[in-house]
C-alpha cells in the first residue's frame, strides 16, 4: 500500500472511531494505545512506518470495542499486544478519569 493510500485509510479509521465514541461503543481510554502514539492522519510528514503502526494499532482498538460491543469474547481478537501500556507509561495523571465525550484528533 502506499503511503497516501496509508493516509487515506487512516482517516476513514478515525472517523469510524469518531463513530464509535459517539455510539458507547469506544471508550477515549480503549483508544488510549492509538492516541499515545501521537500519529494521526493528518500527520503527513510522518513516515510510512509510523502511520502502519498508528493503522494496526487503532484497527486492533476498533475491532476489541466492536466484539465487546457484540457480546463476544475479545480474546481473539489479533493484535492486542500493541494496545498493550509501555512499561514505563504514568498513568497518574488521569486520577479524574476519562473524558467519555472526548472525539479522536485527527492531528
């Protein structure tokens, strides 16, 4: 694929998480992994690599809220080891919780 064929699906990607979100179907915290990485669709001088993780790593996010959403076991799901916190991550800083109206950025 090429990068701006890269680019192009990762905007469709955000706008389905965008969806999600406003659905319940997608939390801001189950697309934690995604945001951390900090490479949205608009970030067109990232390199091709960068938006291939930041496309796993959110198609990973996507399909877990929707078999959740589905009643089934997210086990299955593929992937999961890059939805996985960095060793190394502080997550103190969300002692408010997470803001449940929060969209993606598109960057």
């Amino acid at each position: 694929m090429k990068k701006n064929e890269l680019i192009h699906l990762h905007t469709l990607l955000v706008e389905i998480a965008n969806d999600f979100i406003d659905r319940g179907v997608a939390t801001p915290a189950d697309l934690a992994a995604y945001n951390r990485l900090g490479i949205g669709p608009m970030a067109l001088r990232a390199c091709r690599a960068d938006h291939e993780v930041a496309v796993r790593t959110l198609t990973t996010a996507l399909a877990v809220c929707a078999v959740r959403d589905r009643g089934h076991d997210t086990a299955r799901v593929p992937g999961q080891h890059l939805l996985a916190s960095p060793p190394d991550s502080d997550d103190s800083s969300d002692s408010d919780g997470p803001n449940t109206h929060e969209r993606v950025p598109s960057n």
